[in-house]
C-alpha cells in the first residue's frame, strides 16, 4: 500500500490546481490540460483510499505511542506516590503526631489525587483512541462519520487537544505535588539536621524521586509556555470546517405507453424514484404524436409548483444505456436543487427574433432577482439557460439571450422535432398552468447551486475543400461559393453526389444525402491550437438558381468548409464528448450526477442501428448517472471559446457535478453552515479551520 500510495501521493502534487474548474459553465474563462485532467480523474479515489490508509495506519502508530507513554508515566507516578505513602507511614510511626505531619498527609494526598485524576484521563484517551481506530470516528464527535481524503482534520484537533491538556497536567503536577514536597521536605531534613537510619534515607529517597518528576514534568511546562505564547495554541477547542457538496441529486424516467396521460405518470414516478423527492426543475420531452395537453395536465397534478420547460422530440430519446425509439414517448429528466433557483419563460416568434428573445429572458430573470435574497447559494448570472425553440430563428434567439445576459452565459438546449419534419415540432413550460406553442420559444434561466458543464461538438471532419459566402438570400440560402451557384461548387466537392438530384424540375429535400457531407464553419481555436467547426445541415436544392438551403445562418464574406463523417464517428463521439466534458471540467466522473444530451436527429437517422451503441457508450462515459439525449433538429451548446452558437448535425451535453457553484461550509462540530459569500468565511480560511473535498 505504501509504494503505490506514494505515487499517487506524487502524481496528487500536480493534479491539486484542478479545484479550479476550467471551462466550467460557471467560469468560461479557464481552461485546464486533458492530460492533467485524465491524472486527476484516474487518480482520485486512489488517492482517497490510499491517504486514508495511512491515515488510520498513523492512528494506530498513536495509540500505540501513547499506551508506551501511558505505562512509562504511571509506572513513575507509582513508585513516586508508594515512596511519598512509606515516607508519610515512617514519619507517623516514628513520632507523635505533630503539625508538620498534617502538612505532609496533605502533600501526599494531593500527590495521589493528581497521579490517580492523570491516569484515569490517560485511560481515558486512550480509550477513545482505540474506538477511533476500530471504528473510523471518535464517540465525542457529533459528525460520527469520518471526513475521507486523508487524515480527518478532527483526529489532528482531538491530538493536538490531548498533547496540550497533558502538558497543562503535568504542569500541575509538577508545581502542586512535586515542587512543594521537595521544599517542605529538604527543609525538614534541614531543621532535625539529617542523620541515618533508613527513614533518614527513605526521606532522601523520595525527594530525589520528587526530583526527578519535577525535572520530566517541567519539561511538559516548557513545552506549554512554546504551544501557547510562541506557537499560538489556544486552550480553546479547534473548529473544524467541512467543504460541503452540492445538494443535488438526478433522475430520469420514461414510457412508451401510447396513452399519454399514463406515459406520463409512469416516467414521473420513475423519475422521482431515482431522486427520492421532489425535483426542483424537470425537462421533458415527448414526441410528436402524443397529446401534449393532456401529458402536461398530468404532470401539473403530480408536481404542483415544479417548474418545467421542453419540447418534441424526433422518434425518441437516449436514456441510460438504451435508445427508446420506434414508438411513442414520454420522458421526463429531474433535478433536485433546493439551493437552487429555475425561472421557466416562453415566447412566440415575430419578426423580430433578438428582441422577443431578450424581453422575454428579461422577465425570466426579473422573477430570480425578486426571490434572490432567499437563494444566497446562486447569484449573478445563470448558471446555464436550457433552450428548445422552433426551427429557424435559433441564432437569432442567442443574440437575444446574449443581449439580455452576457454573451458568456451558456445557451443549451436543441430545437424542438417531429417524426417528419412536417412541422409538427411543438415547445412548452409550466407557465401558467402548461403553456404550449408550436412557433416560439421555451427555455428556462437555470441557477443551480452546482458546477456544470457543457460543450457543443461536432461529429464530422473538415476536408480541404473549402470556399468563401458570396452571396446570400436571407440568412440561410446560399446562392454563391467564390461567385459561382452555391450547389455546383457544392456537387463538385462531393465528387458527383448531387448530379442527378441538380436535375431534377422540383426544389429536391437533401436532408439525407447531405447529413454524409455537411458544410462547416471554424468558430476559433481550442487549447491546443486546433481549429473547432459548427457543421451546417444543407436541407434543400434551388434547382432553378443554384442556391442551396441550410439550417443555421450564414454571412457574405464567411468561410465555409465540406465536411465528412462516418457511422463509427457519430457514434463514438457523442461518448467523446461526455468524457471529454468531464475530463477538462476540473471534477471527477464520481462527482457526476446527472447530465442533459442533445443529438441531432439528423445524426440519430445516420447512424441508424448503430444508436444502440451510441447509447451505451454515452452511459459508460457518464458512469451510469441519469441522462436524457433528445433528438432535435438543431443544436445549441457552448464552443471552447466559451460563447454559445446553433449549429446541425452536433452534439451538445450539459453535465451536472456535486462541486458547489459558491462554496459552503459545515462546522462539524456545530452543525452551522457559512457560504463563501459571507464575511465569516474570510475567518476561517485565515484561521485554516477548512478542510476542502
């Protein structure tokens, strides 16, 4: 245990930078190595158990040492008091009783009362320091379980509380037993003037014994003087302040019952099932073809109160290490955050996108600030803003919520679905009793009182073929690549693969054949150096003018690049990206409580059987905590960059950690609480009372 400990020890010393979450949704602005990430995430309960290996292994050293101590102490204590008994037995037997003797009956007296109230608080602890080692924690705590990560920093308090009240007793035997019976009795010896006889040399005896004593346990003395005016030790009792986790927990439940009032009940109760309570916030999904009206009936009658937001989804969803598709659905993704705050919105679409979006996240957000006094663990901004809107207006919608909330606040969600596409799609929150709308918006400000994290990838390649935006028709036709029809630069990329659909007298749907080739933008650089692209779904061909449709917005005088793929890369990555997200998010794969995953449906229809597998390798990669994947028919997630873009054909994951987003403290020994925001938690560090995760 000892070697292999030592090299975790050793690879712990440059992981501990890692309390920083970088890139984390609450904290865009930092990011960290994969590779130190991979160390801390490998490493970390390792090192747990391994530190409290040697912790307990240090215990049992201790008590060890102080059962030594304790037999050398009272060993001494024995003969010192059995001498000082013969001697005060001599005296008494020798001569009338006279005043000195009362004197030294006193003195003897003293003398067994501290040596006996040492050795009964000697055994004392050393009891409760065999129960420490049997059972992990000390019976005096009120906390009677051990703080993990090493030695737990109650048993350094509860040592250092016993090394200082032995020096504080044995200062007390020292100047009120040892000291006064070695004045009164050389001063005796002085005055009948010594002689011989063995009561003369049982006296001398006993003073040289007082002696001695005196001389160990003024040691103890000098030690008290260093511990409590040079070193600061307080005779008080220590505090001791535990990092507390997030409160949160997650859960997910579904059903493929066609009647949707039932479905609904059923993926409730499995929801809250996985929770044990009642969920603070809950997305939910269901496709098309079910009753929403009725479903979402159903759910105001289970959760009164509990706000929601969601929409369709395309065919089914991703849950657990399954893809529950081929049939009807009803899903519902839970998180319990009493700590937390969740301020549910939804608007219609007009002309003028950015600012429905804006007035409406205004409002949102005017809801968490009239209950912000009461929520003291989230402040600030959103933790995240989880999105599900009608096609079309998507990157429009983001500026708004840009406007409204810092271009830095993460935007995650996917565009509502049908089975389709014959716009069926349909959003809806709990906004005045369940609102739904099949033309706007629903999203959620979401203040979670823990770390999350998320990221939007791609499950394409870049080629080198590559053009420049000439012309544009509105923000999604593409009429021209470097001057020329947008769709014969297009079919010369892919080698031919349009030809005989470029012929055809109707505008032909290529939602298919393009989801083997989509076009891709870079939207900047990540940590390495390496450019990151949002893919673009072409969806239609102007056979008439050349244009070429798409689901995201474009710009004249944009780059724009073909991308390609496979089934094995859309498949593999959407578990890449999970545990990429947890790999650089500064917390581990056991600290994962739950994550929300969009997958494009477009990507969901390429991979075909394949989905399966996606699905299990996703569930692997979040270590098996309760996940929902919606199938959507555009992606929103944050870039490395730490902006928030639309994109198709991606995928987008928001992972839910238990690292507080504001750290909270407990006083074990208490029971009190203090945030990081509080000015008493300046004391505490100062004071090194805390002991961190």
């Amino acid at each position: 245990v000892r070697v292999s400990v030592s090299v975790v020890m050793a690879a712990s010393v440059q992981v501990a930078p890692a309390r920083r979450p970088s890139q984390n949704l609450s904290s865009p602005s930092r990011r960290m190595s994969s590779e130190r990430m991979s160390r801390l995430s490998l490493s970390t309960n390792a090192i747990e158990g391994g530190l409290d290996l040697i912790a307990m292994e240090k215990e049992r050293k201790k008590l060890s040492a102080e059962m030594k101590s304790l037999r050398l102490e009272f060993a001494l204590d024995f003969v010192d008091a059995s001498v000082k008994s013969l001697v005060v037995v001599s005296v008494l037997t020798a001569a009338e009783f006279q005043e000195s003797h009362a004197i030294l009956i006193g003195l003897l007296l003293v003398a067994l009362f501290l040596s006996g109230f040492a050795v009964t608080m000697r055994l004392r602890d050393v009891s409760d320091l065999k129960f420490l080692v049997r059972h992990g924690f000390s019976r005096r705590w009120k906390k009677k379980e051990r703080i993990s990560g090493g030695q737990d920093p109650r048993v350094v308090r509860d040592a250092e509380r016993r090394q200082l009240h032995h020096f504080i007793f044995r200062t007390v035997q020292a100047w009120c037993a040892d000291l006064p019976w070695i004045v009164f009795n050389v001063n005796r010896v002085a005055q009948t003037g010594g002689g011989g006889g063995p009561a003369v040399v049982l006296r001398t005896v006993s003073i040289a014994m007082a002696g001695f004593g005196f001389g160990m346990k003024f040691a103890a003395f000098v030690n008290l003087v260093k511990l409590t005016l040079f070193a600061g030790v307080k005779m008080s009792m220590k505090e001791v302040w535990e990092e507390l986790p997030a409160d949160v927990k997650c859960g997910v439940g579904h059903s493929d019952t066609a009647d949707t009032a039932e479905a609904m009940r059923e993926a409730f109760k499995q929801c809250v099932g996985q929770i044990a309570d009642t969920p603070s916030f809950m997305v939910v999904t269901m496709t098309a073809d079910h009753d929403h009206r009725a479903g979402l009936d159903v759910l105001a009658e289970l959760a009164p109160g509990v706000p929601y937001s969601g929409s369709t989804t395309c065919r089914g969803a991703l849950i657990g290490d399954k893809a529950v598709h081929g049939g009807q659905l009803v899903a519902v993704w839970g998180i319990y955050d009493p700590e937390g705050f969740y301020s549910p919105g939804i608007f219609e679409y007009t002309e003028k996108p950015v600012e429905d979006a804006f007035r409406a996240c205004k409002k949102a957000y005017s809801n968490f600030k009239a209950e912000r006094e009461n929520k003291k663990s989230v402040h600030g901004v959103p933790s995240f803003v989880w999105f599900n809107g009608a096609p079309d207006p998507e990157d429009r919608t983001l500026e708004g919520f840009a406007k409204a909330l810092g271009e830095n606040t993460p935007v995650v969600g996917g565009s509502s679905a049908d089975n389709d596409i014959t716009g069926k799609w349909k959003q809806w929150c709990s906004l005045n009793g369940g609102t739904i709308t099949s033309s706007g918006c629903s999203f959620t400000l979401c203040f979670c009182s823990a770390v999350v994290q998320g990221q939007l990838f791609t499950g394409y390649n870049a080629t080198g073929k590559k053009g420049v935006v000439t012309e544009m028709e509105g923000t999604r036709k593409i009429c021209t690549i470097d001057d020329r029809p947008a769709i014969e630069v297009y079919n010369e990329w892919t080698g031919g693969h349009y030809t005989e659909l470029m012929a055809s007298k109707e505008n032909p749907n290529i939602l298919a054949e393009s989801s083997l080739y989509p076009l891709g933008q870079v939207c900047g650089q990540d940590e390495d150096g390496e450019p990151f692209y949002r893919s673009i779904h072409p969806s239609q061909i102007w056979t008439k003018t050349g244009a070429v449709q798409v689901f995201s917005d474009v710009k004249e005088g944009e780059s724009i690049v073909m991308m390609s793929g496979t089934k094995e890369n859309v498949v593999n990555r959407i578990a890449g990206v999970a545990s990429h997200i947890v790999r650089t998010s500064g917390f581990s794969l056991q600290e994962v409580r739950g994550s929300l995953v969009i997958f494009c449906a477009g990507a969901m229809m390429f991979a075909g059987d394949s989905i399966g597998i996606a699905a299990q390798k996703l569930n692997t990669a979040l270590g098996g905590t309760p996940y929902m994947g919606m199938h959507t028919f555009g992606e929103q997630g944050m870039f490395p960059d730490g902006l928030s873009r639309h994109g198709n054909l991606m995928f987008s994951a928001l992972v839910v950690s238990s690292r507080r987003r504001i750290m909270k403290v407990l006083n074990v020994d208490t029971g009190r609480s203090v945030l990081a925001t509080e000015p008493e938690f300046e004391r505490i560090l100062a004071q090194g009372c805390l002991h961190t995760l």
